[in-house]
C-alpha cells in the first residue's frame, strides 16, 4: 500500500529484531481475542436457534450469558482486536518494506472485514435484551387491541435479531481467513507472490493453520468462559444447581472436543513446513503446543467427569500458554523468512546513516547469506537436490553475468527434470550480487 510505504523509516538490524518481538506482543492480544469472540459468538447463535428450536428458557439464558461474557464490553473490541490488528499492519509494512509482496495489502483488508465483523457482533450484542424482554412480557399487560401486534414484534425479532450475529460471524470469518494466509505465506518466502488471492488463501498451509485456529477458538472459548464465571466474575454469578451442572458440563465438552484436534492439525503443520526453515526453536515450540494441550486435556477430564472446576482455570492457563507457543513459533518462521530482505534493509540503513554523518561509506550486500537463506534450500553446488547442481549449470553463465542475473529476478522452467524455480524476489543489487558470488564460487570449486 503506497500510503503505507510513505510512513516507512529506515531500520537497522536491532529495530527489525525489536519489531518481531511487538509482533509477538499484538498477536498475543489479538489472536486469543479474535478466537473468543469469534467461537463465544457462533456458540451464542447456535444456543439461540435452539431456544426456539425447542422453546427452551435455558438455552436463551445461556445464549446470553457466553455472549456477554466473550465480548466483555464495547471498548474489548477496540483495545484488543481493532488497534492491535492496525498496529500489525504498520509493522508488517515495515518487516516487508521492499519485498513486493502484498502481506501488508492482504492484512488491511482483515482489518476491514474483521472491524465491520466486530461493529455486527456487539450490535448483536446490544440488541439481544430487546429479545429477552419481549420473552419476559406477559401478554397479559398487553391491550387487546395490540396483542396482534405484540405477537408479530415477538416473531420479527426472533428473526432480524440473530441477523447481526450471523452477519458478524460471516465478515468475522473472511478477517481471520485472510489473516491466517497472511501468515502462513509471510512465513515462507516461496510464497510472498501466489498465482493468485485465491492460490493463498486455498493453499494447504492455510487451510490446516486455519482449522488449528478454530480448534483453538472453541477449546480456549469453553475454558475461558468457565474460568470467567467460577473465578474471574464468580460473585456475579449464583446459578441454580441444575444450570451450574448443565452450564459447566456443556462447556467442558466443547473444550474436550475442540481441543483433540490440535495434536493432529499441529503435527500436520509441522510437516508441511519446509526442511529448510525446521530448527531447534521450531521443534522445541511445536513440542510445548503439543505438551500444553495435552496437559490441558487431562485436567479439562477431572472437570468434566468428576466435577472438579477447581482445575478449570489450570485448563484455560494452559490452553491460553498453548496459544502463546503457537504464536511464537509462527514468528521465528516469519523472522527466518525474511532474514535475506532484513539484511537489504539494514544495508541501506547503514548507507543513510553514514550519509548524514557525512562519511559516504558503502555497505555491501552480504550475499552468502542471502543464498543461504533463498537458495540452499534447493541448490547445492556439487549435487542435485530440487533443482539441478550448480557446476552443471553454472559452466553456459561464464562471462554472462547479467543473463544470470535475468533469470534470478525472472526464473523460467528450462528443465523437464526439474521443477518450475520459485521467483525469490530479489532486488537488483541482491540478485547480482547472489549471481557474482556463484559464478566466483564456480571458479574456485571448477580449479
């Protein structure tokens, strides 16, 4: 977005370290947020039919009750989803400054499908005790003359009341979609330029780290709302006996339910991850999701079989720890995917701070480490990995530089062999220098 690029400033390579850390931040906010909101409102809608479904008092009082808790207060939905997601994108613009990938694009558009979400669901919100109160009236206060009246406002609202709610949830979903594509191709940087919007969104990566989202949602929904009512709230709260059963028994499933798929979905993640970005820190906090759920699942046993909500908060501690490693995890990707574009921008920091400090030095463009991060992950010199090995086609380069330079910015398929080369979406100055630093290597392993 060019409004966006205006507003970048040079960063050096301590600021572009510095704003991976607020990105963790945000989305420690955001993304446990968005997950509340958005499973505490489809489980609202989905008691609400029911109420009417089977003119059930119960299910009314409980649609009521998880929406008030999810959404909190109208000022929730700006301090923890709308200015966290904005400010995410102000530092997206500043991460990917010079790459020409569409992320930051991509992310402001869920911001406006997330903001026009939330504005839907706290209308919901606001609207449900006309709802209540509609229920509550006794027809018999009513004048005769109204009564037919009454009875067609009854039915009206039933109707037009969860349209906000549905609504909501619709442009609430489109958000977290685009959000969780965002991330998903910003963590790898053969994606940063799809085929298509489409390609991104229905990509495989997208799709299982979207469902690990909403396995996430529901599990941290229904540990959430039980921790909310038994500790956070709980002198607010006096249920009757037969709904204080029924209201930590119906919460206690959703978190059994939901929270099983995260193993799987997790491991299915870590797998379609490429070798080349798998390290130490990725493993060790793909061990951590793994182990908190699981921890979480065997306290959310004792809740939900023998009654014990003392350990329900343990659960949602848990769960929300679960989260947090998810969160991290994601961002070493993105930070390990951005390394080579890192290096571009702290190069040219350094060019303008030597400029204004009147000493005009040159920073050259570390081009191992931009083929290290790019390249290696399918070319070795001496052997075939994905692509072919550089000495064999290395030798019809000599003494053209810029031909090899062409095909680095604009790669076409040459070989049936092999498959089409990703474009690395180099700059000029990277891509020669990435080319100049094969063809000296070439000449040095060639003697």
């Amino acid at each position: 977005m060019e409004f966006l690029d205006k507003l970048v400033l040079p960063q050096s390579s301590e600021h572009l370290e510095l704003l991976h850390y607020i990105s963790i931040l945000l989305m420690s906010i955001l993304i446990p947020y968005l997950s509340l909101i958005f499973g505490g409102t489809i489980l609202s809608l989905n008691y609400f039919r029911k109420s009417y479904a089977k003119n059930n008092a119960t299910y009314l009082k409980l649609a009521k009750d998880v929406l008030q808790i999810v959404s909190v207060n109208n000022f929730t939905a700006l301090a923890l989803g709308i200015l966290p997601l904005f400010s995410l994108i102000l530092v997206y613009s500043q991460i990917f400054h010079k790459t020409a990938t569409h992320h930051t694009t991509d992310l402001f558009l869920a911001f406006l499908f997330v903001t026009v979400g939330l504005l839907f669901i706290y209308t919901f919100r606001l609207t449900f005790s006309l709802d209540l109160i509609l229920k509550n009236l006794e027809e018999g206060k009513v004048p005769e003359i109204s009564k037919q009246d009454f009875a067609k406002i009854k039915i009206s609202s039933a109707k037009i009341l969860p349209r906000y709610g549905y609504f909501g949830i619709v442009f609430l979903f489109a958000g977290i979609w685009l959000l969780t594509g965002v991330l998903t191709s910003a963590a790898n940087f053969n994606y940063w330029q799809p085929t298509s919007f489409i390609s991104m969104l229905f990509s495989i990566k997208t799709i299982v780290y979207l469902l690990l989202f909403i396995s996430f949602s529901f599990g941290l929904t229904g540990s959430f709302i039980l921790f909310y009512v038994f500790f956070w709230n709980k002198e607010n709260y006096q249920f009757e006996e037969s709904y204080r059963e029924f209201f930590i028994k119906i919460n206690s499933k959703l978190v059994y339910s939901s929270s099983l798929f995260i193993p799987l979905l997790s491991l299915i993640y870590i797998y379609l991850i490429p070798k080349v970005y798998l390290s130490a820190n990725i493993f060790a906090f793909s061990f951590f999701v793994l182990a908190l759920v699981l921890i979480a699942l065997s306290l959310n046993h004792y809740v939900l079989n023998k009654s014990k909500i003392g350990y329900n908060s343990l659960v949602f501690f848990f769960l929300l720890l679960a989260v947090f490693s998810m969160i991290v995890q994601k961002e070493i990707l993105i930070k390990n995917a951005t390394e080579s574009n890192a290096l571009v921008l702290s190069a040219e920091y350094e060019k303008i701070l030597a400029e204004l400090k009147g000493t005009g030095a040159e920073v050259t463009i570390n081009a191992a480490e931009i083929y290290q991060v790019k390249c290696a992950a399918c070319h070795q010199f001496d052997k075939k990995l994905v692509g072919p090995a550089h000495l064999e086609v290395l030798p019809k380069y000599e003494g053209k530089l810029n031909q090899l330079v062409s095909f680095i910015r604009n790669p076409v398929k040459v070989d049936p062999a092999y498959p089409p080369m990703p474009n690395p979406g180099l700059k000029p100055n990277e891509a020669e220098a990435v080319a100049q630093y094969l063809i000296d290597e070439y000449q040095k392993l060639k003697k």
